[in-house]
C-alpha cells in the first residue's frame, strides 16, 4: 500500500501519553508539514503558539475546563466539571492554532494545516490528537495577550501531540456509502 494512505489509515486521536518530551527536531518537522498545508489565496493565515511547558498546558486545561462548565451543550458542560478530565489527555506538548480573521478561509486553512500536523506525527509514531475545546480558554481576552497571540487572530484549536502509550487500535469501518458518481 502507498505510504502516506497507510498513513492516513493508520492515525487515530490518541488520548494517553508518555511524560517524556518529544524531540526538537520531530517537533520542528511536524510544524514544517504544517506550513506546508494548501491555503486559500496562498495566505497563510495560520499561528502556531506551542507550548511544552506543563503548568501553562495546565492551566490552559482549567480555564477550558471552566468556561465548559457555562455551555448550554450538556455533554460538553458535563465534560467541564469532570474531575479527572484533561483537555489535552496529559499530552507534554499542546499547540494552540490561530488564523487571521480577514483572511479568506483561515478556519479552513488552519484545519488543513492541522490535519498535516496529525499526520507527520503519525509517520513518526507521535501520537496527536485535534483538541476542539482549547477554544473555550481563549473565550477570555486576556488569554490572546498572555500567549502573545495578535488581536486580528482567532483562535480556532489546539493540538496535543507526545510518545503514545500504545500502539495504535484498529481503525473503525467506514461507512462506504458516501460516495456518488457522474461519468
């Protein structure tokens, strides 16, 4: 099979982790196939903020945690108020993705650019999980200023990326109906 769709098939949202710090230069490779994601308007609206540091990755997750609890969306306030959970799954690395607001597609820019950081990791055995709820701590301004993050930014997601504890499951079925033709 072709190495980048066994690849694709391969990567799984990974949720435990090991304390151990990836390496500088897998990180830097991961942010590079980042960069390298197709962009609307050739306008790279993206920000990386990375962050390895455990007690910003903490509090980050309490801040989430909190603003979660005020959802009107039960699953995601009930997500919130648990205890044990951790947004970001233990993970040592968290990169907190931001797009320039006037650019054409930055959301969809940004999601590409994600999707090749998921995916260099997976071909370097990184585990990596898209964090949807790392936007709830940024909901409070002042977050933008203590993560240097522009006024003309929004953020949309995060990261989490570190060693996994185990190897990966077996990818669930796809559904295989989606799919339509005109030839």
């Amino acid at each position: 099979m072709n190495q980048t769709i066994e690849t694709i098939k391969n990567r799984r949202s990974v949720r435990q982790y090991l304390p151990d710090q990836i390496k500088d230069q897998e990180l830097e490779d991961i942010l590079e196939a980042a960069i390298y994601a197709p962009t609307a308007h050739n306008d790279q609206p993206w920000k990386f903020t990375i962050i390895q540091n455990r007690e910003l990755i903490d509090e980050i997750n309490q801040g989430a945690k909190e603003a979660m609890k005020g959802v009107d969306i039960e699953w995601i306030s009930k997500l919130g108020a648990m205890e044990g959970f951790n947004i970001f799954h233990g993970a040592p690395t968290a990169v907190i993705i931001s797009g320039k607001k006037d650019a054409i597609s930055p959301m969809v820019d940004c999601s590409a650019a994600i999707e090749n950081m998921l995916l260099a990791a997976e071909s370097m055995d990184i585990g990596s999980c898209w964090i949807g709820f790392a936007k709830f701590y940024f909901l409070n301004p002042e977050s933008y200023k203590k993560f240097d993050i522009p006024d003309d930014h929004e953020v949309y997601y995060g990261v989490a990326l570190g060693y996994k504890v185990r190897e990966n499951s077996e990818a669930p079925e796809r559904n295989r109906n989606v799919f339509q033709y005109f030839r």
